[in-house]
C-alpha cells in the first residue's frame, strides 16, 4: 500500500525541510463580496451590469446566482473586465456562459469547475459584469443577486 500525497501535503509533509503553503489555501480566511440589482428597463446587447469588484490577490471558490424570472428573452455572460493596470485580460464570461435568465427564476445556480474563474487567482483588482448577449425584455422590478466567495490572504 502506498501514501500518496495532495500538492500541499507533499509541501508540508514530504519536502525537507518543509515548504510553506499560501495561506489562501491552508487556514485562509473566506471572503464574500456580493451585489444586487433591480432592473428599471430591459437591456441590451450593448448594455453592461457592473457589479462588485475583486481585489488583487482574490483567489475565487465559489460563485452564485440567483435571479427572478427576468422575461420572454434573456441570456447573460458573467465575467470580469481588463484590470486598470494591464495584467488581467477581461474574460466576459469566465464565471457563466450563456446564463438563461428567461421564463424561468435561477435559485441558488452556482459556478461549475470548468469555467476559466474557478479557483482562479487575480494579479491585479478586476470588476465582476453581467453582458447581454441577446436583448432582454426584464420586468421593472425584477431583480438578480449575485455572491462570490474568495480568499485573499
């Protein structure tokens, strides 16, 4: 029988002397960054909904979305933008693609392990932002939320 070791055990317990792990992922502390939005008109492909903003160093866990039914059309790209600074590319939608917001409410619709943002690390501050990608006949009043748990230390 043999020991097999996870990337941080084999820094911690197989390396001599031992290497350190990165707080975020041994005894790091989760973070919430969250927003809402009530929508006052419908949107369009040219539209953008900017959301939180993730600081430099946020390592992304998790990510959910909830939404009402938001009308008879609607699909959604959630992703970040280009950093300020030039070092993170915008990816529109590295957290959902093509979320279908129509005739249906999404509760509690979380981020699958395929997408470019789960457990990626930012170098640099990025805003979170919800594209069209087609034109969306949302009811006045309606409204999506939207979490992402992260570490930074």
């Amino acid at each position: 029988m043999a020991d097999f070791f996870g990337a941080n055990a084999t820094l911690r317990d197989s390396n001599v002397p031992s290497d350190k792990i990165r707080v975020q992922e041994q005894h790091g502390r989760m973070r919430i960054a969250h927003d809402t939005h009530t929508f006052a008109a419908e949107l369009t492909t040219a539209d953008k909904l900017i959301m939180m903003e993730l600081p430099a160093g946020a390592k992304i866990y998790d990510v959910e979305i909830n939404t009402d039914d938001l009308g008879t059309t609607g699909i959604f790209n959630v992703g970040w933008e280009a950093s300020s600074e030039g070092g993170e590319v915008a990816d529109p939608n590295g957290l959902y693609s093509l979320l279908d917001v129509k005739a249906a409410a999404n509760d509690r619709l979380r981020i699958v392990n395929t997408v470019a943002g789960f457990l990626k690390r930012f170098s640099e501050k990025v805003r979170v932002v919800i594209v069209p990608t087609e034109n969306t006949d949302v009811a006045t009043g309606q409204s999506l939320d939207l979490t992402v748990w992260y570490t930074v230390d």
